[in-house]
C-alpha cells in the first residue's frame, strides 16, 4: 500500500510552505454480508477497510475551504459557510458535506488542505462515503464541535442524497464513521442501532474486484426496489423487513415469479445477515462462510443481479481450500466479490485466483487483504 500520509502531508508542504496541522483519513468498506437489505429497512453488516481517503489541512482564520486534490490534479474553493453548486463533479462532495453541516446549525470553519485517496474508484468499495466522512472529520477538527459519528455519517448521506443526487443508503457513511479494527459492524437499517462483531480468529477477508463496472444499470436497480416496495405494499408493510420467513412462505403463491424471487432474495438475506452476526460472535468461521457462499447463490439466481465476472470470481475462489466462503459484495453487476480466507493462506489463495480469473477472463483482477479498520480519525500533522 501506499503511505499515503506521507502523500498528502508531503505535498501540502510543498504547496503551503509548512506543515500541515492535522491530518485526516476516512475508510472505504467492503460489505460483508446484507446486500439489497438497506432499502428494505433490513441488516447489513460491513467492514471498514485500510484504503481511504486523506486530507493533509490547516484551519483558516475565515470559512473559506482551499482543497487541492491530488487525484484530480485541481485545485478546489469555496466557502463553507455558503456552499454553491458549480464546478467539477468531485467539489460537489465536500460542498455537499458543508451544506449539510450548516443545517445542523454549526459553525464551521475555513481550512487549507490536500487529498488523495486509494479507495478504487467504481469498484462499490464507497469510496464517496470516504471522501465526505474525510470533509466532515477536516471541518471538525478546524471548527471544534464535538464529533459524534452517527451524526456526521447521516450529514454525509443527506450530502449524497439531496445535494449530489445520489440516492444512497446509510450503511456507507455509517461503517466509514463508526467502524472498528478487527471486527465488521451489524446495522439495523431501521433505526441504526448496531454492534460490533469480531472476524474469526486465524480469517482474513479478500477483496476481489473483477475489473468490470456496474456502467448505467441505474435503472434496474431502480426497479429492484421498486418491486421490493410492490410486495411490501401486497402485504400490508412499510418494508420487506416485516414480512417474517413463515409468512412470506404461506403466502408465495400471491405473487409472481419475478416478485416472488426478489421478496425471497431479501427476507432471507436478512436472516443470513443475523446469523452471520451470531456465527462471528461464536467464532464459526465455516458457518459464516457457507452463509456467504448462500448469500452470493441467491443474489445470483432470486435477485439477479451478477454478471458473468461475478460469477466467474466467486466460484474460482470457492475452488480453494482456504476459502470459507465467497460472495459478490455491494450493488452488483460488476464490481466487487469478497472471500473470508484462512489468515496463512492468503498469499497463496490470492496467486491462485490472479491466475485462474485471468485464464478464464483475461484480466487480471485487484485484490485488497484486510481484517477491518478503524473509522474516521484525524490527528495531529
């Protein structure tokens, strides 16, 4: 990896002519289990991971933010204290945060800083979340409110949702804000409450991108959550959350076969997600790992949303003897897959799967180890 504190802190040195006061990062996530559950009031249970985002800053005397970010080659302005809409496409997170900060009724303060950031971009490793739970951390430590992270990761979802566009859930934002070494964090979706819960001893998780991107699926994501609201509403529920498995079972029949098979996709993943939990928190690596391959099989088949990289990355990994468990991660078709790996065999399992992918596809996938990282921090420069 790169050191990427020395990245920032360097050329903020070089940029400003002194040292930076603090530094700031944020982590990126990968989404262990719970997928499609969020909308659905549902669970979900991610992991922060080590790639984030950076910023190398000092405060200001006045609201004015002066970002140079590293990866874009630009340089960013603008005042905090009256975010505007405008510019290029990456200033709209940070103006966004600063928006959403400013509703919050909190002063906020100017600073000086630099980015960068080695989330993969488009890869559903969230690296935006990142990048605003990184603004919202600067603007605390120049400004001096207290940090509560509940509260800054659902500024950064209002920044995503309302000022940038995006209509994201909170998972992202909350695991970047909250989330904990060594272990992955069930959220209830409903009413946020969660816990950590600790990777089983000796396990690592394998981030495997297949090099492919979700590209303008926007619409069949839009339906898919579409047609988890139609069932909900045949049932008589705000969410798919409420529709206990027995229920749903002695009334399938109701449905059609397209909506029979999201509805059953989501009430059970949120049955695997809870078992899950209690598998960690028991240190069952195996059951966790049949409950992923379970989780992958059945967005696959009942919610349908892989593609062939997916699919293809999923099974070579299972092929290994220290894999556990594998599964595609985040919204789907394309992106990302995750396997749970024996600890001493990662190096091995991760040859493995570059050679077999890169056979089968022709290309040669990026993978990320990690056993979790901590939340959003900021120290002195």
């Amino acid at each position: 990896m790169r050191d990427m504190r020395g990245l920032v802190s360097k050329d903020f040195a070089a940029r400003f002519g002194a040292r930076p006061e603090f530094v700031v990062r944020a982590p990126g996530r990968v989404n262990l289990i719970g997928e499609h559950t969020d909308y659905n009031d549902g669970f979900v249970m991610p992991l922060a991971i080590e790639q984030a985002t950076w910023i190398a800053l000092r405060p200001r005397a006045d609201t004015t933010v002066n970002l140079y970010g590293i990866d874009h080659q630009e340089l960013l302005r603008f005042d905090a204290a009256r975010p505007e809409h405008g510019g290029p496409a990456w200033s709209e997170y940070p103006k966004g945060v600063a928006a959403a900060l400013r509703e919050e009724g909190l002063d906020l303060r100017g600073f000086d800083g630099v980015t960068a950031c080695d989330v993969p971009m488009g890869a559903g490793l969230s690296s935006s979340a990142s990048f605003e739970l990184a603004i919202a951390r600067a603007l605390h430590a120049v400004s001096g409110w207290p940090w509560d992270p509940v509260r800054m990761a659902l500024a950064g979802q209002r920044a995503e949702n309302r000022w940038v566009g995006v209509n994201c859930g909170i998972m992202d934002q909350l695991i970047s804000a909250i989330g904990r070494a060594g272990h992955a964090l069930l959220i209830d979706c409903r009413d946020l409450t969660h816990r950590a819960v600790p990777l089983p001893a000796g396990c690592a998780v394998v981030i495997m991108d297949t090099m492919t991107r979700r590209g303008l699926v926007d619409s069949l994501y839009n339906e898919r959550r579409a047609q988890c609201q139609q069932v909900a509403a045949h049932f008589g529920v705000a969410k798919l959350r409420d529709i206990s498995r027995e229920v749903f079972e002695a009334r399938v029949a109701e449905l059609d076969p397209v909506a029979r098979k999201r509805a059953r996709h989501v009430i059970t993943e949120n049955a695997r997600t809870l078992a899950a939990a209690e598998a960690m928190q028991a240190g069952h690596a195996g059951l966790l790992g049949e409950l992923m391959n379970a989780s992958h099989d059945s967005l696959r088949d009942d919610f349908e949303v892989t593609n062939r990289e997916l699919n293809t990355i999923v099974s070579v990994a299972r092929l290994h003897s220290a894999c556990l468990g594998a599964r595609m991660t985040g919204a789907g078709f394309g992106g990302c897959a995750v396997a749970l790996v024996e600890k001493a065999a990662t190096d091995d399992f991760c040859a493995h799967l570059v050679r077999e992918y890169s056979a089968m596809t022709g290309m040669t996938p990026m993978l990320y180890v990690t056993t979790g990282a901590d939340g959003a921090t900021h120290d002195a420069g």
